[in-house]
C-alpha cells in the first residue's frame, strides 16, 4: 500500500474495538484502503494521516503514528 499511515493504538484491545476504529476510518476515508491489525493493536490507513488520526480519536481511541 503506497501512501499510507501506520498508527499504534495500544487502547483498541478487543473485537469490538477493532471495528468501532475500523467504521470510523472507512467513514471519514471513504473508498481509501484499511487495514486492521488487532494482534499488534495496529491500523494501516491509505489517504490523509491528519484525518485518519483525528478520526480514530473522535471514536476514542488514542493512534500514534509509526515511523
């Protein structure tokens, strides 16, 4: 995936979680790629990083940026 955002979201923790970031990104991203990585408590997001992050904030979760 080109042109995309790796976050670290250490308080999504379960199945739950997951989707609740996942539904958020697909809305304020739509038609851009995501990837979810519960295991590692991670999302990879295609688009604009700025609105991704604000994004999985707004749902309540708190996203670090990676590398």
């Amino acid at each position: 995936m080109t042109g995309h955002t790796v976050f670290k979201i250490d308080d999504m923790t379960c199945g739950h979680c997951e989707k609740t970031v996942a539904k958020a990104l697909a809305e304020a991203l739509p038609g851009k790629a995501i990837t979810m990585d519960l295991a590692a408590r991670k999302a990879v997001v295609e688009g604009d990083a700025a609105l991704a992050e604000a994004a999985i904030r707004e749902a309540g979760y708190t996203p670090v940026r990676e590398g």
